[in-house]
C-alpha cells in the first residue's frame, strides 16, 4: 500500500480535511471518520488556533480543541507571528495530542492583516521566514505551512517566497492557488501547486476546487502533488472518502461492508441527511445547547449549497426551537426528489 511522505510515513491516504473556522472541529472529524476506510490514515487538522489564546485557554475544552478518544495524526493549525506566543501554543498542543503543526499563511480576513499574520506575511519573505523558525525550534515535531497564491499572483516569487519557508525547516507546504483577494471566488490555478512540486524538495498538498472524488485523482495527476485538501465539499459530502477509498481498493467503511458508496444525486442527498442527523447528535453531545445550536446551523449553511433546496432547509431549521424540532424537520424535508449536486460556485 502507498505511503505517503507525512508524519513518518503513517500517512497512507491522499485525501484529507482543510482547517476551516467553525467547521474543523472533533464533530466534523467524527463524521468524516465514519466514512474512512479501515486501515486508511491521514492527516486531520483543528480550526485555526490563535497562539495568543491558545496559552491561556483550557486545551481539550474550548470547542475548537475539544477531540475524541479516536482523534489520531492530528495536526493542529495555528495563527501567530510572535515567538513566546508560538512557542507556548505549541507546548500546549503538543501536550494535547498533536503529531505536527500547521501555520496559517493564507487567512485572508481583515483582522489577519490588520495584525500581520495569516496571508499579511506572504507579502514580507524574511518575516514568513521567521516565523518557521521559530516554530521549528519550538518542537520536534514536524511542521507546515498553508498558503494561498498571495497578493502578487506570481508564481516565480512563489516559488522563492516558499523556497525559504523549505530552508528554515517547513517539513511540506500546503497550497491553495487563488489570491487572498479572491476568497473562494473564481478557480483554483493548479498550475501554481505543478510548478511547486517540480521545484520543491518537500512534499507540496494541493487545495482548491475539489468537490468530488474525481477532482482528487485529477489533481494529483494534474500537479504530481503528495496530498490532496479539500474543505466544504468535502465537510458536506464525507463519503467522498470512501469513494476515493473504493477506487483505490480500500475495504469499504466499517457498517457499510456490503454496500457501495453513494454515487447517483438522489443517493448522495439521502447520504446527506444521514449525516445531518448524526452531526446534530454529537453537537448536543459535545456542545452546550447554545453553542450546539449555531455550530449545527453553520454545518448547514457551509455544507447546504450542494444540496437542491438547501437554502429552504436552513431557512427551516433556523426556525426551529430544539434539536428534537429539527429532526423532525430533516427527516420531513428528504424526499426522492431531493438530490444533490457535484459542483456548486463556492461564493462567500
């Protein structure tokens, strides 16, 4: 079975979960879990982690490090720019359970740049550069760096921008090839994560535009990349892990021996709402009911544009008063003509 350059070469599979704000947490990873073959390992990010917060926080307890007995290579992803702060973070983390560290150069939202970390440090190379250092001289464990095309767009400064991240000891690089401008509007230019690899010692991880289990094949043929990311789509369409998983003649998930993966749109919705029932479960589970309630609505919104008519089932569930309701409402809300789609514009 093919290994994979990541984490002393546990890592097995090429397709795993970005760290997304509000959505990369223990009942995400759960749910995808339960679509992971058996014996498939790969890499499993947090939400992006303040190193300012982190130090003074109760790790395991806020909602974005809260994880499960089976939570395993995780590599948690942090924001910071400051050394004391990066080097207690990580002290935590590694306390905590994290097998590498993630750092954020790609965050593009006003509060990151306004304090110069996330994307803000792809426009200073020797800050970038520092950055990894010190976070390399804080643990002995493995880290990376996650990027965008930045603000410039080209590629060649790209390449040198990430060369001195590879030198001060970013052990893989992490791309999504769209401009902070841009969000996630317009495409993805793979061409940028192919022009990295050809150049890079390192392993690079492709991100961008991948909604279905094709695109990751197509990816990996496209780029030559070590790893392909994917975050929304695959946030609403877990079992595109057993679909990646089934190709590559990975047993099927455990429960689903006799089965075959959801691959028609009808079966895909009906597979959706199975997902949307369990993940309101574990919010009540982990979370208090407040905080349940909005981390399941935001579940919803990020993950409803797939699904035809999703914005009438937000629209209905945020007008439910319990979790009890809103069960009701999902289960009376699928019907076979309820499909779901492959692609959708992944606007803001």
């Amino acid at each position: 079975m093919k290994t994979y350059p990541f984490l002393n070469h546990k890592v097995n599979f090429p397709l795993c979960l970005a760290p997304m704000v509000g959505l990369s947490h223990l009942v995400l990873r759960e749910a995808l879990r339960d679509y992971l073959p058996p014996g498939a390992v790969t890499l499993w990010p947090t939400e992006m982690l303040n190193s300012r917060k982190i130090p003074n926080e109760k790790v395991g307890f806020t909602s974005e490090t809260m994880k499960h007995s089976a939570d395993s290579e995780l590599v948690p992803q942090i924001l910071g720019n400051e050394a004391e702060p990066i080097r207690q973070t990580i002290e935590r983390l590694e306390a905590w359970g994290a097998e590498g560290i993630d750092i954020n150069m790609g965050c593009p939202v006003k509060k990151a740049l306004k304090h110069n970390y996330g994307v803000a440090l792809m426009g200073d190379p020797d800050y970038a550069q520092s950055v990894v250092d010190m976070a390399v001289r804080s643990t002995t464990k493995p880290v990376s760096v996650k990027l965008r095309a930045g603000f410039q767009n080209d590629p060649a400064y790209l390449l040198q921008f990430v060369k001195g991240l590879q030198n001060k000891g970013a052990q893989w690089i992490t791309l999504h090839p769209r401009k902070a401008s841009q969000r996630r509007r317009g495409f993805a230019d793979w061409e940028q994560i192919r022009w990295l690899k050809k150049n890079l010692e390192i392993p690079v991880v492709g991100n961008g535009d991948i909604q279905q289990a094709q695109d990751v094949f197509q990816m990996l043929e496209e780029t030559s990349c070590d790893m392909v990311m994917s975050g929304r789509a695959l946030a609403a369409k877990p079992w595109i892990l057993w679909q990646v998983g089934s190709r590559l003649g990975f047993a099927n998930p455990t429960g689903r021996e006799n089965q075959k993966p959801p691959g028609t749109p009808g079966e895909e919705a009906a597979e959706y709402q199975k997902v949307l029932l369990g993940y309101l479960e574990k919010c009540d589970q982990y979370f208090s009911e407040g905080l349940a309630r909005r981390k399941f609505l935001f579940y919803v919104k990020m993950t409803s544009p797939w699904l035809n008519y999703g914005n009438h089932l937000l629209g209905v569930l945020i007008g439910c008063k319990d979790s009890a309701q809103m069960k009701f409402k999902i289960e009376n809300f699928f019907n076979p003509s309820v499909e779901m789609t492959a692609r959708t514009q992944l606007w803001e």
